[in-house]
C-alpha cells in the first residue's frame, strides 16, 4: 500500500514518461513477436513440408531489436532511480 502512494503520488509528466517508456519496449517486443530462428527458412524441415514461412530476421534486424530492448530496459531503469533518487543507497520512501 505504501509503494501504491508513492506511485500515485508522483507528477503526472513523470508518470506518463514511465507509461510511455512501457509502451515503446511492449511495442518492440510485439514487433518481434513473430521472429523465428529456425533453420528451416530456406529449406524445408522434411518432404511433407515446405520451408518455414515466419520471419527470419537477419543478423543485423536480431541485433537492432536487442539494442532496442537494452536502450529501452536502461531507459526504465534511469527513469526509477531517478524517482526513487537511490544516490546514497537508502530509498526516501522507507525512511
């Protein structure tokens, strides 16, 4: 219940920033929802089958997406320490 208040207790525009950052990294993800790695892009998996048909992303769009999700994960992470000012290792709202 405390955490709630807290939470509730914050400026809106830092509320929104931190909605909004959940949003960009659930988007990313939906984006990639998709992928797939398996081998069988090009070839098919056995003589029944054709090749897979889901997206296979390159090396480069699979490394993008990581960037992507570690920028946005790194974004959140700021975004709380900065709410919950962890500069000295002790949090305000429990002291």
């Amino acid at each position: 219940a405390q955490i709630v208040r807290f939470g509730a207790g914050l400026p809106e525009p830092v509320r929104e920033q931190m909605r909004a950052c959940l949003r960009d990294a659930a988007a990313e993800r939906l984006r990639a929802l998709d992928w797939c790695y398996c081998p069988y892009a090009d070839r098919p998996r056995n003589a029944h089958a054709g090749p897979c048909s889901r997206h296979h992303p390159t090396d480069a769009e699979a490394a993008a997406h990581r960037a992507a999700l570690r920028a946005l994960a790194h974004r959140a992470a700021t975004l709380v320490a900065d709410i919950l000012a962890v500069g000295d290792g002790q949090l305000p709202l429990f002291t």
